[in-house]
C-alpha cells in the first residue's frame, strides 16, 4: 500500500508538474536520502548541531537552489532563511534547555520502554530536540521565502522603475496576505498529527492544568509557536533581502545581478 500512495504521488508531481514536476521527485528523493543520512550520523553519535547545519544547507541547496534554478529569488530566499535560522537558533536551545522537553514524554510509557530498550544511546537529547525545531523550522519558512521573494521579483520585473520603498511596500502587502493562511496551515497541519494524542488525553482524562504541564503537549505546542515566529520574521526578511539586491547600487548587489542574470540566460 505504502509503495502504491508513493507512485501516486509521484505520477500526479509529473503529470501536474511536467519538467519542473520531475525536478520537484528528484529533490524529495534528495531530501529523503539527506534526512536518512543525517539521523543516521546523529544515532552514531556525530555532534547534532553539525549535522543539522550540514543538513540544512544541504536542504537549502536542493529545495531552493535546485528545484526554482540560481536565480536573485532563490538567492534571496536562502540569505532570508539563513538568517532567521541563525536569529532563532539561540533561542530554541535556550528555551529547550530552560523548560527540559526532550526526551520521552509522559505518554510514552517511559518504564515499559526503559525495560525492554537500552537508553544509553550516548545520544544528547536535549540537542536532538534543538535539532528537531530546527528542522520543523526549516521546512515552515523555505516557502514562505520563496513565495515573498518571487512576488517581489515579479513585481520588479513588471516595473523594473520601481524604487526600493515601492518594492518593499508591494512585498509588504503580499506579505500580509499569506501571514494568516500559513499561520492558520502550521496549525491545522499540527493539530492534524497530533489527533491521536488529543484523543489520549481525553481518555486519560486529563485536565486542562495538568494538559498545559503535558511535556508531550509542549514538545507540539513549541513545534507550533517556533514555526509561525519563522514565519512571521521571514516575510519582512524576505522583503527586505530581495528589495535590496534588485535596486542596490553596491558593487557586490550590481555584480550579482549581473552575474545571475547570465547565468538565467545560460539555464533559460
């Protein structure tokens, strides 16, 4: 059933994508295989955070780089993102460490697992949890980017007169168009995963104190909060990078637009 649904989806991507739906399967199977090895080095020990790190540029590269082509959207897509990983980074380990969330939680059934499964992993949970964030965040805000950035892109190409306070007044605007649908989406699709849980809970009986207190509770809800806060930071981030590299009059902005430009030509 499973390699059925796989086909499917692989067919509809080709059919409804044509070229571009063919490059969109290559890089899913890239990510796939990057992700694998990536829990693989994790589980062996290697340092989380290198290895996210590595990953996430490895991501980067292949869902904006690859798939859209080495364009001014894709550049500025990925500059926002690195940003915003970087501004939240700190934040999340520090949050992670502070409430203590890793690990099992309290639905887990730690003491029928600890009795069967070894937890000497020598594996640091508290940065395996860090790294997860990092990952859920990755994925929220690489499409809010590159949806920002290619209006924006769009926008100035239609009007290349535009100067950088039309250009950031026009991003802000879409910007707040696609804020409350992907809130709204990052909710949905969490409390969609998490419809099992929510099940739990009402079985255990759980009440609404003792939920707030629910470490499984706030592993989710921090999913939640980490991934709408990159979303709302990229959309202004966003705005600003590629507004800043199509108008610039700075040497290293005029070079890269012209050196994108030829290699758009070259690709095109």
């Amino acid at each position: 059933m499973l390699l059925a649904l796989g086909i499917i989806l692989v067919v509809l991507m080709v059919v409804v994508g044509g070229d571009r739906g063919v490059g969109s399967v290559l890089a899913l199977i890239a990510n796939m295989v990057i992700m694998f090895f990536a829990i693989k080095l994790i589980s062996m020990g290697v340092n989380p955070y290198v290895i996210v790190l590595l990953a996430s540029l490895l991501f980067l590269s292949v869902t904006l780089i690859y798939q859209n082509g080495t364009n001014m959207k894709s550049l500025a897509a990925v500059i926002a993102v690195i940003i915003v990983m970087v501004i939240l980074t700190c934040f999340i380990a520090v949050v992670v460490n502070k409430t203590r969330i890793a690990g099992y939680s309290e639905v887990d059934r730690y003491e029928e697992i600890t009795m069967y499964v070894s937890t000497n992993i020598s594996v640091k949970m508290d940065q395996v949890m860090v790294c997860v964030v990092l990952l859920g965040l990755l994925g929220a805000i690489m499409d809010t980017s590159i949806a920002i950035t290619t209006a924006v892109y769009e926008i100035h190409r239609n009007n290349p007169h535009f100067g950088s306070k039309q250009l950031l007044r026009s991003g802000r605007n879409v910007g707040k168009d696609i804020m409350g649908t992907t809130v709204n989406t990052l909710l949905l699709a969490t409390v969609g995963e998490t419809i099992m849980l929510n099940v739990l809970y009402l079985k255990f009986h759980y009440t609404f104190a003792k939920l707030l207190n629910s470490k499984s509770f706030f592993q989710e809800f921090c999913l939640i909060i980490f991934s709408n806060i990159g979303c709302l930071l990229i959309i202004p981030i966003s705005n600003r990078v590629i507004s800043y590299l199509l108008v610039s009059d700075l040497k290293v902005a005029v070079w890269l637009r012209h050196y994108l430009a030829k290699k758009e030509e070259e690709e095109g």
